[in-house]
C-alpha cells in the first residue's frame, strides 16, 4: 500500500530567499524587541528619579537644574548599570576581536598586534610621533572637559578605558590634531597572557584598537559625554603602523587577510564603524 504525501516541495532559489527573509525579519523583530524594552525600563527609571527624588527638592518653575540632575543620575548611575546587567546576558565574556566598555558594551574592534616587548613598543610609538596619554583621573578627566570646552590643547589628554582579557588597557598612544583640539588619533594596546594565542595560533606579545576621534558629543547607550570616532577604522590602524613603521624600529609587517569577516557595526558610544577584517602584526 501507498500513500501520497503530494507533490514535491521544491528547493530552489524562492525558498532560500524566503528562509532568509523569515531569519531577518525574526532577527529584527527581536532587535527591536530589545531596544524598546530598554526604553520603556529607562523612562520608567527616569520617572520614577524625578518624582521621588529630584521633584521634592527643586523649584518646578527652575526646569534648568532638575533636568542637570536627572542627567547626571540617568548617564551616570541608572543606564550604566542597566547595561552591565543587559550585556553580562548577551554580550560573550571572551576574545572575539572586540575591546567592551567599562558596562561590558562591545567598543572599538582589535585591529592591531605587535609582537615586542613593552620598552620597544613605546619606543617605536613615540619616536614614530605618538605621545604617550595620562592615566585617567578625577583630574585628568576634568582637563580634559575644560579643554574640550574651552578648546584647548592637551596633548597628553587621557583615553576612556576599554577592557579586552577582562582588563583595560595597558598602554595608550595619541596624536594631536594641531588645527582642531577635539580631534585626535588614538590607539590602546593590550599586552597578551602567557599562552595565548590569536586564531589561527599566531603568537603575538599586544593587541591593539586604533581609532580616530572626531568630536565630542553623548554616548548612544548612556547619554554620557564621549569623544565620538572616525566610522573607517582601517585608516586609522593604516595610519598607526605606517607611524611606527618611521620610526626605524620595525623589523617586518604581516597582514593577516581577513582576520574576521569584514563588517559594518558600532562602537561603545553608538558610533558606526566599518572594518574589512584584516589584521596587521608588526614585528619589533
């Protein structure tokens, strides 16, 4: 005996296309799912700081500091932490060629590896032009603000810090826009555990994130001041290892094709990026 399922389904060209169609607007939905969720919780926590905490206080007909203060609070305390419970459920806890914010966003991508000890490396940086930034302080953080305000000169201006092996950066570099404070090019280097290997087994001594930073303005996530970077990343690494290569402390450059796939995403603050994936290794 026989039974007739009916005509056979075809697998082709349509049916792919729509399995691709479904996965995306599955994807979607779920990403919007997300960030709805986020700005409902935020309001929420906004309203519920101005009403029971802000609202008391101040003078109803002085909207000015009631509106500083929950600023400060939302950007400084409430989003921070959301985030940091948001992203220890999604965001993966190892090596995946991208440094995360102190909430554990994904930052700037990994997009440089020197192989050499800490002396060379900041030899090769700052005899290729680089200055060496300071540590990031209450001090420091408030010249920078009033540099950026009154904008000023600082060469030495510290970086925020970004974490990769689950640590911030061990060494941070830049270079000054002369015409244009707000602006410069900067890269964080992060030395490598014992043992460890970039994939494919290459065994290198720091990784690095260049960027380019090309204003001030808020972060996407926050709402915190940030410096707001260069969408192609690729030139500002480019621009780094051709620096290093002046200095004469270069032995060789190879360039890994397509570390990992060539994408277009965003950074810590909301900034979009792209990056073709290639990873540059520079030899001390």
């Amino acid at each position: 005996m026989t039974q007739d399922f009916g005509a056979p389904v075809k697998s082709g060209p349509d049916q792919g296309r729509l399995a691709r169609l479904t996965r995306g607007s599955a994807a979607t939905i779920v990403w919007l799912a997300k960030r709805v969720s986020l700005l409902v919780l935020v309001i929420l926590s906004g309203r519920g700081i101005y009403e029971f905490l802000i609202k008391p206080i101040f003078d109803d007909s002085d909207p000015v500091v009631p509106f500083l203060v929950l600023w400060v609070l939302v950007a400084y305390v409430v989003l921070p932490r959301i985030q940091r419970m948001l992203t220890k459920i999604y965001v993966p806890d190892y090596f995946i060629g991208r440094a995360r914010t102190s909430e554990g966003i994904l930052g700037d991508p990994v997009n440089l590896a020197v192989d050499g000890t800490e002396a060379e490396l900041v030899a090769a940086m700052t005899e290729g032009g680089w200055t060496r930034a300071d540590e990031l302080t209450f001090r420091t953080g408030l010249r920078i603000a009033v540099a950026a305000v009154l904008r000023r000169h600082y060469r030495q201006a510290p970086v925020s810090p970004l974490f990769v092996f689950s640590r911030r950066q061990d060494l941070a570099f830049e270079q000054e826009d002369p015409a244009k404070p707000s602006h410069r090019h900067h890269v964080r280097f992060w030395q490598c555990p014992d043992g460890w290997y970039l994939p494919g087994g290459l065994r290198v001594g720091w990784v690095g994130a260049a960027t380019y930073d090309r204003k001030v303005g808020f972060s996407a996530f926050t709402l915190q001041i940030t410096h707001k970077i260069g969408e192609n990343v690729d030139l500002e690494r480019d621009h780094v290892v051709q620096s290093m290569r002046s200095s004469g402390r270069v032995a060789s450059v190879r360039v890994m094709e397509d570390y990992f796939s060539g994408y277009r995403a965003r950074n810590g603050g909301g900034d979009a990026i792209v990056t073709d994936g290639d990873l540059p290794v520079v030899q001390l």
